[in-house]
C-alpha cells in the first residue's frame, strides 16, 4: 500500500496477447497512469519499444527488458500477465514482493489460491505482509462473472441455500493461446491425454468456486470438477485452426462443484466452443429470494480483462497489504470516456 | 469502527415494515448477530416484547422502547429503518454520532447525500468521523440495483460513453407505505399535487445517479428528474386500495438523468405500478465493450432491503470512520442456510 501522489506508475510485466491488452489500455488512461517499465523473456521483443511491441504509430520510449534490477525502483505496481499456474509464477511474484511492490495479477490460480495452493499462498501471504505489499489475482474468469459479480449478487439474499453460475462463451473470439487451451482443433484423444496433466481446459474454475464460498463464510471440504470435450456435429470454420472437422474438438464443457457442510453449495458450467450459439454468462442464487441475473452475449473475455486489471490499480494501492482476493477490495470501477 | 470479538450486537431503530424485516432477519442470524435493544416512536409498540411486535410466537426478552440514554452502551451498530428523508433523520444520525456507534441506514436521500444535501453529508461525515463512527445508507434502491450491482459492472469496461438503468417493478406486491409514495389509488390531480411537494415518488433516484457517477471519478453538474403517473387502463384490483378504477393513478414512472462534462452520462428509468408486467431491473453500458446485465422479474425490494442491511452490518463495522457509501466498501456478501 502506498499513497497516490501523481500518476500511478506501473510496469507491464508479460506482453502476450493478455499483457499486450493491459498495457495498451495502461497508455489509453495516460492522464492517470504512467508506464514505467515492460518486461517480457520473448528475445524478440526485448529491446524493441513497447509502442512498437504494441503495434502503435508512436513510440513510447519504455524499451522492453528482461526481469532485472533497478526495474522496480520507481513504480507503485505491476501488471502482471504471464501464465495461469501458480508454481510457474510464484517466484515472479516473490521477487515483486522483495522490491516492496504492489502487484495485480491475471494469473488464474491466484484468483483464490487458499484452497488448492494453500501453501504456497500462505508464503505469497507472508511475504507480501512482511514488505508491505498488496497482491492480488484478478480477471473476468475467475475474477469477476462467478466470482465478484456472484458475490454481489449474494447481497441481496437473506440466506442462499446453493448458488448455480453458467458461462457460455463462442471460443473462436478468443485469442490463440486461450483456444489452444480449451482443446480447438484437437482429436478426443489427444483432448483426454491434455486434461490428464491437470494443466488444460479452463484454469480457475475451483479457485471461483473455493471464493465464492469463502465470501459467504464456508471453506469448501471439496470441489469435483470435470472437462468433457465438446465435439463439432458439422464442419467449423476457423481462424487458426483452418476448418475443423465433424468429430474432431471445438472446445470444451466444463463443471465444478463445491461441496461443505455434507452437502453440494455451488455449481459452476462453463462452455467454451468455437461458435457457441447463444453465449450468456448467469448467475442464480437459491435461497430468500431466489434471484438471477443474466449477461446476454457474455462478457467480453480479452476486453474485459484488460478493463479489470487496470481498473483494480487504485484497489491495490490502497488495499491492505496480503495476498488479497477480489473479495477483500471495494468494486474496481471503470472511467467516462 | 470496532473490532469484532464476540456476536455483533445491534439495536433495531424503526419499526415499520422494513424495520420489523431486519429485526426478524436479524434474530434469524442468531448464531452471529444479537439484538441488544429496540426503539420505536409508536405509542402502541413501546413497552411491547419485541418478539410480539414482530409477530413471532417466542418472546426476546427485548422491550420496544423510544430512544434514549443507556440505549447505545452496549451495541455495536445501529440498524436504522425510519423515514426516506436526510432532514428527518439527521438529528437521529448525529445522536449515534454522539453515542460512538456505527449506523447502516434504509435512508433513501443517506445513499449519497453528497450532491443534493451536501451541507448535511459534510456535518455528518465530520461527526462520524469525530467520533470514529462508521455511517452507511444502503438499501436495494438506492443502494444495490442502481449503484452497486452497475458500479461493480462498470469494472469489466475500459471506457463508458453513458450507462442506462431500468427498473421496473410491481408496485401490488409491495408494503403499503411504499404503495403510498408511488401514488396507488390516487386521482392525477392529486398526484401531481403530490409530486410538488418534493417529497413523493421513488426516493433516491438522483442519489443512485450520482453515486454511480462518483464512482467513476465524476461529479455530476446537473440531474434532471420528471415524476408521471402510471393510469389504469382497465379497473386493477389492489389489497390496500380495492378497484383501481379506470384513469385513476396505479403508480409511476420515473426518469432521471446526470450530467457532466456538458453531455448526457447516464439515464435511470423506473416504473413501480400495480400488475407491472414484466418487472426486471437492468443495467446497460454504452462504452468499451457494450454490456448488460439484466435480473429477470427484478430485485424483490422488501426481502432484499432487509438483506442487505443485515449482510453490510460487518462492512460497516470494519470500514473506515466517516460517512461512507457502498462504493467504499467490498460486497455485502450472504451466508449459507
């Protein structure tokens, strides 16, 4: 936690497709946000200007660099957006705690990681509580459609007996790295042998859920998740995967539950195929009153997580130091054009 | 502000129809709320077991009493559920003030009393803060629909050009005050007799405007607000009003609109009639991406009014001194059956 004197000053750390967003829309708000760094370990781009980098007219005159020292000297938080898995960024995220700086995260696993990393979120904890840092994972999945938004909505309940959160989305709006991960293109075979290593399909689903629970006061004893592959019935034509054929993977169906107390508290649905014919993200609570609410069309994946990181720079700095969740933190809010 | 050790304990202050719900869901929560005292101006409550008032079969062993000294010793926070109106209720605010004790309040015009009674807002946040009290209004409108819920949307936006908000409700299944002040039963001369007054239609519709638009770093200059009745276009039968006959008034409809930066920035539409058709609540973002959010059949108001006090009873006993709103604090979360 610090205190805002001018602009928030702010390193891009990871610029694939995700990071590259955040960082553009970082430049967008240049009357609040000043960037001051842009790492990324691609040899192609370190060294090249991040406006460049970006695919901008202008130049920036923030060169790309690796990880280093000196980078952290000056900035008041990091926009961190490299990969899903914990064990992969947890030393990253050790080291921004050394420099005494704020991080908001896209990573997945850290959306809620106390339930299937308790270890090492409680050394995330630690650490961050010793230098005075504030840590928190966020993004619209899991981050905000089963997560804040199902939080907010629970407000309104006197008391919820289960709570059911779908997300219908069309993959093939997507980016490339995010359809390589839900299975476009793939045989079922292939399909089955990547959900094995437990690195596939849709990361975040039990962090949604262990939070949302935790909202409302319940660690979940257990959470049962299942990936199936959804399959294509006719030819679907696609951007990177050229025409996929009958038979062969468009994406993936995939289902949490929670379970605590001896009984089932949540269940979340998620498809992610390329062509989804009516995509919608929802949210219902049973309970007093029985209540849902509906997004037609979805939220805009990539869009809208660019949107949250940079809109939850302000609940970082001024939050509490700790391994934060979005439910700890006052809504993020956007800005009038 | 204070810490948590045992059961919160609250003192029910009104005992209307909205008061009798947060006390009855607040002896519902027993396991972690405990009512501490009851206070009421109604010469036929006083003296009476809350338990009776609230037409429960048990006793409490808590009398209904007028307020006064002693009343406040021992309780944490004050559920506070008397009139829509700041002029009203601002000497009951300063006096918990007075008392060091935290307040959530059903005050329509406490929501965000900053743009049209900002004198009043300034002396009371200075006494909470004084005093280290903690002071919140909050309800579902104003409070969640219009404010929360679109404010915490707003969140997955990049940029907003204008936000939209309807509600629209069944004014037949609502208590009989509020069927009062949306003008049930009424003649159209009588209505707009009534709308002069200032004091009559939905409450707190500026305030949700400019709490959202706060929320987004803006001020608002100017609210436009235009109060019409809703006429019978056939005889409607209410339980408070008998036949509603043709022409004669079954409710309102209710526009308001913000602006800043010299344009349009956001529009609130309600209607609350008798036998509304197909009642909902929704929000709507103009911006980067597009984006709505719809509750089908709306937010229960009474039901969800009592929820959410009783659910932001932590929140604001945790927040920061000072006269606070939702969009200072995480969300209201519910709790399990």
């Amino acid at each position: 936690m610090r205190i805002k004197l001018s602009k928030w000053k702010v390193i891009s750390f990871g610029l694939g497709p995700i990071g590259k967003s955040i960082a553009k829309l970082a430049l967008e708000r240049g009357s609040q946000i000043e960037i001051v760094g842009a790492v990324d370990s691609d040899p192609e781009l370190v060294g090249e200007d991040l406006g460049r980098v970006l695919g901008l007219d202008t130049r920036t005159g923030i060169r790309v660099q690796r990880a280093g020292k000196g980078l952290y000297d000056e900035a008041d938080i990091v926009l961190h957006a490299t990969t899903s898995f914990l064990s992969t960024v947890k030393a990253q995220l050790l080291e921004f705690c050394d420099h005494g700086i704020d991080v908001v995260s896209t990573c997945e696993e850290l959306a809620y990681p106390w339930f299937n990393h308790a270890e090492a979120a409680r050394e995330l904890d630690s650490a961050a509580k010793e230098r005075n840092v504030s840590l928190l994972g966020a993004g619209v999945n899991p981050g905000f459609v089963l997560d804040v938004l199902a939080i907010t909505l629970s407000g309104v309940c006197q008391s919820v007996s289960e709570i059911h959160g779908s997300r219908i989305l069309d993959a093939a709006k997507r980016r490339l790295p995010f359809q390589m991960k839900v299975g476009l293109g793939m045989s079922v075979d292939s399909f089955e042998e990547n959900v094995r290593t437990g690195k596939f399909g849709h990361i975040g689903l039990p962090e949604s859920l262990a939070l949302t629970c935790a909202s409302m006061g319940v660690d979940v004893d257990k959470i049962d998740q299942k990936i199936s592959p959804k399959l294509a019935t006719s030819p679907v034509k696609t951007e990177h995967f050229g025409v996929i054929e009958e038979g062969m993977v468009i994406g993936l169906v995939q289902d949490g539950t929670a379970i605590a107390r001896g009984r089932r508290l949540a269940t979340y649905h998620i498809e992610m195929y390329a062509g989804a014919v009516d995509p919608y993200d929802e949210i219902e609570f049973v309970g007093v009153p029985n209540i849902s609410l509906r997004i037609q069309d979805g939220t805009p994946g990539d869009i809208a997580t660019a949107a949250i990181i940079v809109n939850s720079i302000p609940r970082v700095i001024e939050a509490r130091a700790g391994l934060l969740t979005v439910k700890d933190l006052r809504p993020a809010s956007s800005v009038f054009a």
